[in-house]
C-alpha cells in the first residue's frame, strides 16, 4: 500500500505530509507510531535522533494529535485532569505538581482554568482541538504526528489552530510532521514538503520550492488544478485524465503513468526508484531540472 | 402580476421575537443582469424546534448568473439550501421563483416548479441509489414528468450523459461500478434532465479528490455557458466559490453579513 518511502524531519521544523484520499499520508504516519491494523506487515527503518524508535518511545518521544479530538480525549474525565495524568505516569510527578503544570500547559492554549474542569463535550471542535495539543506536548516529545488536525474544524478556526500546533511545537523543541491534504495549509505552515502519489513519495524537499517550481508531473498538474487567488475567474482549470489508483492496486510501471501527460514507454513498463535531484527526492524517471 | 418585492423594510410580522435585521444586511448590489431576478428570496426564516436556524435573509439570482454561498459550518447555508428548494418548508418568508412564490404552493403545485430547480448534493454516492442502473436514474425525472418515450428517452439520456462527460456506455452500470467523480457528473446529468433554469449546488465538490475537483468545475462553468443556467453555489472552498462567482454571499449565526 506505501513503498519505498524515505523522508527526514529535521529537528525543529515542520514537514507536511501531503496527498490526495488514499496516497497512503495516513498510513505513513501510522506506521511512524506503530498503530498500523494488526495484518499490516512492514519493512524498512525508523530513527528518531539517530536511534530506532522503540515501542516505549512511542507516547513519550513520539506524540499524536488525531483529526477526531474526541477519539484522543477520555470522555469521562476534564480535560485538566486527563493532562495532569499525562504527567504522573510519564514524568512521575506528585497529584498537586501534575495539576499546576496542566493548568498551565492548558494556559499556553488559550484554555482557562474553569475550562480545564470541563468535560471534552462541553468544549467546542477547537478547544477540544487545543486540550488535545496541550496533552500532546506536555511531555515535551521530539516529534509531534498530527493527522489532519484541523480538517473537522471550520475554516477560520483552522488556521488558527495550526499557527498553535506550531507554536507549541517550537515552544517545546518538538518537530512537527503535518499529515494534510490542504495544499494552502502546508504552505502557510511547513519548512518542507511531501507530496505523496499511489503509496510513493513523488516529491519531498523545501515547501516554496516544490510548490512554486514543482518538478514532477504529479505535482505540477495539481497545483495547476487548483484556482488560487491569481488564477482568472471562470476560466477552465487543468485537469488530469483518469482517477486515483485504489489502493492496493498496483501497476507494472509508475502509478501515476496512466494519468500522466509526459509518460513515456519506460514510465509504463518500469516502476521509478526514488533518486536525489536539486536539494529534493523525486520518484520520476522524467524528472529533470530545467536548463537555464 | 407581483411587481418584484422591495428589498427594504424586513421585519417578519407574524415573529415579534424576531430581532429586527441589523442597518441592511439584504438587497446585495446588482452585479448580475438587470430586470427580473429568477430567484427573489426575502426575509427568509428557517427554524428547527426551538433554534432558528435562518434568520431573515434577503438575496436575488437572476438569470445565467452564479452566487456563491459561504460561511462557518452550522450557519444556516444548507437550511438556506433546503429552504429554496422547499424541502424544508420556511418558518416564515418568500421564496418567489420565476414570479412564484414557492412557499404559498402546495406540494401537488410544486411538481412542475421542480422540474426547473434543481438540487446537486455533496454525497455523489449518497445521492444515487446503489440498486439502480446510472441510466435509469437520469431517465427517472423524465418518466416523473411525462417526458419519457420509447423513441426519445434513451436518447435524451444519451445526451445528458454526453452532456456531463460521461461516455454513455457508463449508463448501464451501478453507482459503485463508477468513481467519485463520475458519480457527481451522473448526478448533475440528472438534475439537468428536465432543462432546469436554478441549480442548488450544496458542496459539489466537497467529497472529490483534489484532482477531480478542476473537472467539475469546468464542467458546472460550461453548462452554464451553454445552457444559460443560474447556480446558488454553496462551498466551505473559498477559492473556488471565488472562481465561480458572480457574486458572493457570506452566512454567520442564520444572517448575510458583509
């Protein structure tokens, strides 16, 4: 379902994960925390600052901020409460510690002391949102996965909501991987881009470079397709032939040669091995820098 | 017949609870054709229970022009939507349609005011039914209306498929044998079976990958230019209501706001 995907989040930063439904962004940020269904099978490597992950990292070094804020929230405990937990089990901290350092962790959101007593039903999608990014990086972990965090909000919340998870995250020295299928998002809100195609990472490197210089097909015929605020109104838009693969459904070539203006008999018959080209990796054979 | 309704004082008489509307929220300037509009809503109130969900709003459409519909969710868009199309009947206003007002009609009246307004949902396999072939489902809205026969049906189901770039061998099979995208088109196809003027288009293309979207909106830009259709375009997509648009209508708490 994903093969052959390579990427780095640098310390610190922000990397989006991007893709259309079903490119595989969910599965390779579940993979990442080791909540893949149980008959998934995988290969390949894992390291965070240099050493492979280990399940005990997991929740400690490694935290998540799921799209459903309530699937991440007990629904019978506060929010405060659900934080100060969070703390005495990881760091071991007394019940009285626990219970300042989540008033003031929830403080940093934007979220008030009376608010901390609250039940996650009684909070709106974006203080949940915020409860849930509170106890993410309460124990200050070095990466941060978040999975369409804010695709179940309203538009004006969202970006919001983003500009704290990040805030958050450089507050607490943690990296950011932003899995999001909103193009506008990762490029208000990433240092580096992943575009996913079909399972394969198509093009990854810094965010103003690929979306505004895309190299690979894929990329450029879907920033081409969507209008933006230059684009004229009402005029026709370009679009690509065809439809996304299933996933699972598997090609002898590239996944995306049967949709792809530039592909040729190769693209059609040999699968693209992910190569280094300009300061990104490209999974293209076609892919080529332009000459001045 | 009515002269067209003034779009000034709007205070609903038979709801004195009702705030009155803020200075002029109503009455959007005339950026579409002059005369008539085709579709003239005034001081519309949509209530749940309790809750008011649309709370006095006023907008024209006139005829080949789009108005793009958007605002937070819950803010009364769809119930604005369901209002129009007199599927949830209005607590109180005017829904006047081609000179009609649609909320003094009964539903046996309603019938042929339908065949020219139009509904598009989000869900393009929700709005389909799952037992039944593509093609019997365009050609359903003519059989409703006395428009099917043996010798013109097929065709005009031909045509509509044609229509919305769907090669009409596609007709026979089921909704789940057909993609996202193309059950959109299916859909569109069969709003357009009885030569609509209004389409209500609620998030079209909210439920579409990314690449699919372009394609649909291309395809509503050149019905509109072929078939002189009017939209009430509704989407949380900024960017491509602006595309759309004529002019553009913005919800907040039941209310237009500037």
């Amino acid at each position: 379902m994903v093969r052959g995907v390579s990427f780095d989040v640098h310390t610190g930063e922000v990397l989006a994960l991007t893709g259309e439904s079903g490119a595989g962004k969910s599965l390779t940020a579940r993979a990442l925390l080791g909540m893949l269904p149980r008959e998934a099978t995988t290969d390949g490597t894992v390291l965070l600052r240099g050493t492979a992950v280990t399940p005990a990292d997991r929740g400690r070094r490694i935290a998540f901020v799921p799209q459903d804020a309530l699937s991440a929230l007990s629904p019978v405990h506060p929010v405060g409460e659900q934080i100060a937990l969070a703390l005495r089990s990881v760091q071991g901290l007394s019940r009285k510690d626990a219970r300042s350092r989540a008033q003031r962790a929830l403080a940093e959101v934007g979220i008030t002391a009376t608010a901390s007593r609250a039940h996650p039903h009684e909070l709106s999608g974006g203080m949940r949102q915020r409860a849930v990014i509170a106890l993410a990086t309460v124990n200050t972990p070095d990466l941060l996965i978040a999975d369409e965090p804010t695709t179940s909000l309203d538009p004006a919340t969202q970006d919001t909501v983003l500009t704290l998870l990040r805030e958050r995250c450089t507050a607490t020295g943690a990296s950011l991987l932003l899995v999001t299928h909103a193009l506008d998002a990762a490029r208000s809100h990433a240092d580096h881009i992943a575009v996913m195609y079909a399972g394969t990472l198509t093009e990854y490197g810094p965010t103003d470079h690929v979306l505004n210089r895309p190299l690979t097909p894929y990329t450029t015929a879907l920033l081409a397709s969507l209008p933006t605020a230059d684009t004229p109104p009402r005029t026709r838009l370009a679009t690509l032939p065809g439809r996304p693969p299933t996933p699972g459904e598997t090609t002898a070539g590239c996944a995306f040669a049967p949709r792809c203006p530039q592909a040729t008999d190769r693209c059609h018959t040999q699968q693209p091995e992910p190569r280094s080209l300009d300061n990104r990796i490209i999974t293209c054979h076609n892919a080529a820098l332009e000459t001045p | 017949m009515n002269p067209p309704v003034p779009a000034t004082p709007l205070i609903v008489a038979d709801s004195p609870a009702q705030p009155t509307p803020s200075a002029e929220p109503l009455a959007p300037p005339h950026a579409g054709p002059a005369g008539q509009p085709l579709l003239s809503v005034r001081d519309l109130v949509v209530r749940y229970g309790t809750t008011t969900a649309v709370d006095g709003v006023s907008f024209d459409i006139h005829a080949g022009e789009t108005v793009g519909l958007v605002g937070p969710s819950g803010c009364g868009k769809s119930s604005t939507a369901a209002a129009v199309l007199q599927l949830r009947r209005p607590h109180s206003g005017e829904v006047r349609f081609d000179d009609v007002d649609l909320t003094a009609l009964d539903e046996r009246q309603l019938r042929p005011v339908r065949q020219r307004l139009q509904p598009v949902f989000q869900d393009p396999y929700g709005s389909l039914s799952p037992r039944r072939r593509i093609r019997d489902q365009i050609a359903e809205p003519l059989r409703l209306h006395g428009r099917w026969s043996h010798s013109a049906g097929p065709r005009r189901v031909a045509e509509l498929l044609d229509m919305t770039g769907l090669n009409p061998a596609l007709g026979s099979r089921f909704p789940h044998e057909l993609s996202g995208g193309q059950c959109q088109r299916a859909g569109i196809a069969r709003a357009l079976a009885n030569t609509p003027r209004l389409l209500i288009l609620d998030e079209p293309i909210s439920a579409l990958d990314a690449s699919l979207r372009a394609g649909i909106l291309n395809l509503l830009l050149d019905l509109q230019d072929g078939l002189g259709l009017s939209y009430l375009f509704i989407s949380h997509d900024i960017t491509a209501v602006r595309h759309l648009s004529n002019r553009i209508l913005t919800m907040r708490d039941g209310r237009l706001v500037r």
